[in-house]
C-alpha cells in the first residue's frame, strides 16, 4: 500500500491554494465543498497546500515550512494526492492512484456511480440514528457487526444496493436478523493471487471473526480479510473454531480431514 487514505475535516482551516486557471478554479471548489478557509502561500497557519499549476519551487518552499503539499501533475513532490470521489453524502468512496492515472481514477468513480444508488447516503443516516436501537437489539459487538454484515449483505434486508434500503432498517431491526452463531465456511483457493479470488470467497474475507488458513497461503490473499480478523496459521481445520464467522482458506488442496 504505497499510501494512507485518510479523511481529513477541513471547515474552517486553512488551506493554501496557489496558481491559476482552469485546474486552480477546479481545486478551489473542491475545497469549498469541503468548507475549508482558502489562503495564500504567506499564511503562516496553514499545513496543507495544493499547488495548482504543478510549480516545484512553491511546492519546495511550502514543503521546507512543514506543509503538507499535493503538486498537480507533480507526484515526486506530492505528500498526498486528490482521489476521485464518489459523494452519497455522508458517504464519501475516495478512489486514487498514487498519481500514476488521473484517467484510471476518473473511469473507476464513473463505474460506481452507476451502480451505487443516490440514497445510498440516506441509508447511512439511518444506521446512524437508529444506532441506540441497533445496540438494544444486538448488545453483543461481535453478533452485532455479523446482523450488520447480513443485512447489508446481497439480498439482505437493507441491502446497500437497493434504493429502498433506507427505509427498511426498521424492519431489520425488528425481524430476526441474527446471523448463525458459529461457522466454519471453507474457501478453496484456485492461486495465491488475490485478483483470482471469486466475488463469495472476498466477501467472506471482508466479514469473518477469524480466518484459519494453511501455511502457503499467501500474505496478499489473508491481507483481504478484515484487519481486524485473527489470522491463525494451521494445517488442518479446527474442530471448535469459535464464535461467529470462522473460515478456513486452502490452496489447491482437499478441504477434507
């Protein structure tokens, strides 16, 4: 991962803007529709700059000061770079490169704001008011994130992709939305590579508890999994796996005992 993303509040702060044109209008607003508090290169209170036209010798100079700078077209001297976004307020998908294609970012927001749906950010806002009665519901965290997970899961009851979503959180929080306690789901990898994993094996990974996997499966493919999924090394399937979600990942090999 050759950077951090990161959301960063910016109403109110100042953020330095220098250049002109297209690129720099462009820029500034973007940083409007952030709320941020616009100023020039001399702003001594600033720590993020975005250098609109590129120019190494301001970029160097806000760099010498401790300023945080993304250099348009300029990525050696970038600090952070500008994703392309996908904006359901108050859901924001950053999508970026690390400066190797502007195009690739833009076609990739193209993609999904096809598929995502404009009440998308509706449904987040329900799951944030109605978070007292999800918390009554499911007073257990671990049962709690695997009835989130199901009901935002394809087919689910709030299903993230269905436009009506947002209104049915009541009724999920109503209904029996528990998932099974325990499971062990086995995922049999076809290779190493985490490109080749099959679109159920990745959204097993993404909600597992833990992920008991062999020895020679790869780093990249157990990185898939949530980060904060206990990874256990084994050679064999466990017979008591634990509460919740548990997978055991394979390579090639037989998932019998």
């Amino acid at each position: 991962m050759h950077s951090l993303p990161v959301f960063i509040r910016l109403t109110g702060r100042p953020v330095i803007l220098t250049g002109t044109g297209e690129a720099a209008d462009a820029k500034r607003r973007l940083l409007e529709r952030a709320g941020a508090r616009i100023v020039g290169e001399d702003d001594g209170e600033a720590r993020i700059a975005i250098v609109s036209d590129g120019d190494g010798a301001t970029a160097q100079r806000l760099r010498a000061r401790g300023v945080l700078v993304n250099a348009t077209d300029n990525p050696d001297l970038c600090d952070f770079t500008l994703p392309a976004i996908v904006d359901r307020d108050p859901v924001l998908i950053a999508i970026g490169t690390g400066g190797a294609s502007a195009g690739l970012a833009k076609a990739l927001r193209q993609r999904f704001e096809a598929m995502l749906p404009a009440r998308l950010g509706a449904l987040a806002t329900a799951l944030f008011d109605a978070r007292t009665a999800i918390r009554a519901r499911w007073p257990d965290a671990a049962a709690r994130r695997r009835a989130i997970d199901a009901g935002l899961a394809p087919g689910g009851a709030i299903d993230l992709l269905r436009a009506e979503a947002a209104d049915g959180v009541p009724r999920w929080i109503a209904g029996q939305g528990d998932m099974e306690a325990t499971r062990l789901e086995p995922i049999r990898l076809a290779s190493n590579d985490p490109d080749d994993l099959t679109l159920r094996a990745a959204r097993l990974l993404g909600e597992a508890d833990r992920v008991y996997h062999q020895p020679v499966v790869s780093a990249a493919v157990l990185d898939r999994a949530r980060a904060d999924a206990v990874r256990i090394m084994v050679d064999m399937p466990p017979a008591d796996p634990g509460e919740g979600l548990s997978l055991w990942v394979t390579l090639g090999l037989s998932l019998s005992r």
